[in-house]
C-alpha cells in the first residue's frame, strides 16, 4: 500500500551518503524506482560508497551538481544535514518537483499508526520509553528516527495493525507533507540549531509541523510548562492532551508531590510514585508524564504502562551512570548537545561535580548552562572549538575553577586527577560533538572507554 505516491519506475534522487541516505536507496530499490546518488563532495571515492550501498543499485553522482539531471529526475530526497535553503534545494523548488526527506519518504510505505516524537529535549527517552510500553502490548511495534533506527530501514516491514513510535528532529519535520501521526507530541522548545533555523520563530513553527495534517480524531501531547506550547495548543489541530510538572492542566498528567496524576477532566487518578522508577531527575518525571500521556491516547492499559515505566532504564548517554572509581561517580551525558539539556543532567546531578563541557559552535549561548553550576559544580573542565566562549561565559558570572584540555582523554586524566571521594564527574557538553568527534554516540562511547579504563 502506497499512502501518496507510487515510485514505481520513477526517477529519485537521494542527496547524502550517509546512515540516512543509504537508507533511502535500500527503500527506494525495493519499491522499484530508479536511483540517483548524489553527494557535494567530490573528494569520496565511488568505491567507498559503493561499499556501503552492499549491493543497492545508484547512479552515483559527485561534486557540482549536473544541471541536465533537472530534467529527468520526478523526487528528490534529502537527507537532514541538508538545509532547505541550500541552493541545490532551492533549484529542484523552483523546477516544481516535490524534496521529501527520510521520514516522507518511510511513511509512504508505513502502513500502520504512527506516533511521533519531537521537542528540543527528552527526545529519545520518550520515543525508547514509548516505544518499550507499546511493544508490551503490541509485538507488531517499530522504533525509528534519531534514536539511530532509520524509519526507511523499517517502513516496508510495517502492517495495518503495526505501531511506529518515531522520533522526529526539527531538520526531519522541515521536509514533511503528507506525514499523519495519530499521536504527536512536542516536549518541549527552546533555542537549539538557530545557525539552521535563524530564529526562534521558524524553530518552533518547524517543530509543531509533526501535528500539521492531524484532526480532532488525532491527539496532540504538548508542555502545559512551555509558554510557546501553551500559546500553540490554542491553535493546534488536533486534540490536545497536556503534561505539566509544574503546573497542573485541565486535561492531562501532572505532579502531587511525588506521584505522577492524570485526569481526564472529570476525575483523577494516581499513576506512579516517582520512587519506584529508575529514571532520576526532574526532567526524567516529564517523560514519563508525557510518555503516560502517549501510549494512554493509543489505548495501552494502564497497567502495562506503569509495569514498564517502572522497569525502564536510562538511554544510553543520557545521564547514563557509567562506573564508581575511588568513590568518585562517573556519568555519561554526550546527549546533552545543548545547553538546556545540559542544565537537565547538573540539576539532576547530587554531588559535588566536575563538569566537562565544549564541543563544536552551533550558535548557542552558554549563560544559562553557566547559571546551573551553583551549589552543583565545582570544577569546569573544557574542551572544542566552544571552549573559550563558555568560559568567557563563565567568568562573567564569577565563576573562574576552569581548566581546558586538548582531547577527551586528557579531560578524564585531568579529571580523575581533581576529582576527591564523594564527587561526581559528568560529561555534559552543551554542544554538538561535530569537528572532533562522528556524532555524540562515538564521544559518549570513548568517554566511558577512557573511565573503565581508569
């Protein structure tokens, strides 16, 4: 079943050679379509990429664009490092033929429900937790998008009766059309990627595209928190259901204390005692709310949400603790890219901590990743490009116990070193790890690698 388009014999092509663009073509081959590979850089080696497609079939096309390609090719696909103001987009805008990106593309082919995830922070907690609850009550159950599972990779598997939980990035929702989740949630916005989106306006009004073709039939899970998710919920399309920690919505879960409530708007009832879960912080306590709220509106009893709540452990690199060296605790947090995530991880943090931070400059401020240090962080540890920005930032609110370092090795000396029994070390970044690193999964992995090591 084919949800809009029939590529059948059509002319694709995929801009990208990387997780998700090889994907893209392992699709498109077995729906029939003709396939074009195409990368800016014209230093790959065909070889290479031949490698990775392990037996797809692409016409592979390197460096400058051919212009003659404009007028054969029916779709382009791209991947999300792409911009949609890049100029080869803008050329296939102007030609009039549709640019779809992976999750477009996936959901084509999905033929099930969808429930899909975004929001700056908490991400891929929520979508590993959903995505657990719903697979307690349904086997027929996919976890895909930025949680490193490429929806393409699973499309062609899924049934009428299937789930896909999704998590959906801002980059991903920029290329959606027909996209129609029976569940959306946005956990929450704040400023993230401005070097792509410019401002906070298109960031946001990006993100709420995940409920755009969605009715009254559909529900919406939105921050009851969140200013701009309170602002949206007034005009948003869906029905919308609410998760608040610290204010308590008409309709939706919140915070009694310790226990996590829902209410239908009539009654209330007690869900959970945060005691009895192994997600620690306050914001671990929203994702579960807004997780409860999700898996509630695709009609999963309440017993198995709770028995798999309780179960459910950290992601790995999401505070994830890693190892106890001379009484001195060592946790992984390569996830928080940002600021704001990072703040999430200190707050949650409860000994005195060395922080390591830095990474690669993607227009962030780091005033209120330095306003989170008090009382929680003793020592800053920095590395990347951002290094001297963050303690310039630092030392403007007075705090000066910083040291820099050259690698992530040399930052986990330095740290085992300064570190004395009963600290914490946390690696908590702020920043994206590009520039030194593949992606935050390989510096989370070196990180614990240079801690067992210690």
């Amino acid at each position: 079943m084919v949800r809009n388009m029939d590529l059948n014999n059509k002319n694709v092509m995929v801009v990208g050679t990387g997780i998700s663009g090889i994907g893209a073509v392992s699709l498109l081959n077995q729906v029939g379509a003709i396939v074009y590979l195409y990368d800016a850089n014209e230093n790959l080696k065909e070889s290479d990429i031949e490698k990775k497609l392990s037996g797809n079939k692409a016409t592979i096309v390197l460096g400058a664009f051919p212009e003659k390609l404009l007028d054969t090719i029916d779709l382009l696909v791209i991947s999300p490092g792409v911009p949609i103001d890049s100029e080869l987009v803008v050329k296939f805008n102007q030609a009039n033929i549709p640019v779809w990106g992976e999750v477009e593309l996936a959901y084509n082919y999905d033929q099930g429900k969808v429930a899909a995830i975004t929001g700056t922070n908490g991400k891929t907690t929520t979508t590993a937790l959903v995505g657990s609850i719903v697979r307690a009550y349904n086997e027929q159950t996919f976890v895909v998008g930025n949680i490193g599972n490429s929806y393409t990779k699973e499309a062609l598997h899924t049934t009428k009766d299937s789930v896909t939980v999704a998590e959906i990035s801002s980059f991903q929702l920029e290329t959606v059309h027909e996209f129609h989740p029976v569940v959306s949630a946005i956990l929450n916005i704040t400023p993230d990627h401005l070097n792509r989106h410019h401002t906070m306006e298109c960031y946001a009004q990006t993100k709420e595209q995940v409920s755009m073709n969605q009715n009254k039939d559909d529900v919406c899970v939105l921050n009851y928190d969140d200013e701009m998710l309170r602002d949206f919920g007034k005009t948003c399309r869906a029905s919308v259901v609410w998760f608040g920690r610290v204010n308590k919505p008409t309709i939706g879960a919140f915070m009694q204390g310790d226990m996590i409530c829902y209410t239908d708007g009539t009654g209330t009832e007690e869900v959970l005692d945060v005691k009895d879960m192994n997600l620690i912080g306050a914001h671990n306590y929203e994702n579960v709310m807004a997780a409860y709220c999700i898996a509630k509106a695709l009609n999963i009893p309440k017993d198995i949400i709770v028995d798999t709540i309780k179960k459910f452990k950290a992601v790995e690199h999401r505070i994830e603790y890693v190892a106890t060296k001379n009484d001195v605790m060592y946790y992984n947090d390569s996830k928080g890219t940002n600021p704001e995530a990072a703040v999430k991880a200190i707050e949650a943090m409860t000994r005195p901590t060395i922080l390591i931070g830095g990474g690669y400059d993607k227009g962030s401020e780091f005033d209120l990743y330095v306003k989170a240090f008090e009382g929680k962080v003793k020592l800053l540890v920095l590395i990347g490009q951002t290094a001297d920005k963050i303690a310039e930032t630092a030392k403007k609110y007075g705090f000066d116990a910083i040291i820099k370092a050259e690698s992530l090795q040399e930052v986990v000396d330095i740290c085992a070193k300064e570190a004395q029994s009963g600290d914490a070390v946390l690696l908590s970044p702020a920043c994206a790890s590009w520039g030194m690193f593949d992606n935050y999964e390989q510096r989370g992995d070196l990180f614990k690698q240079y801690v067992n090591a210690l």
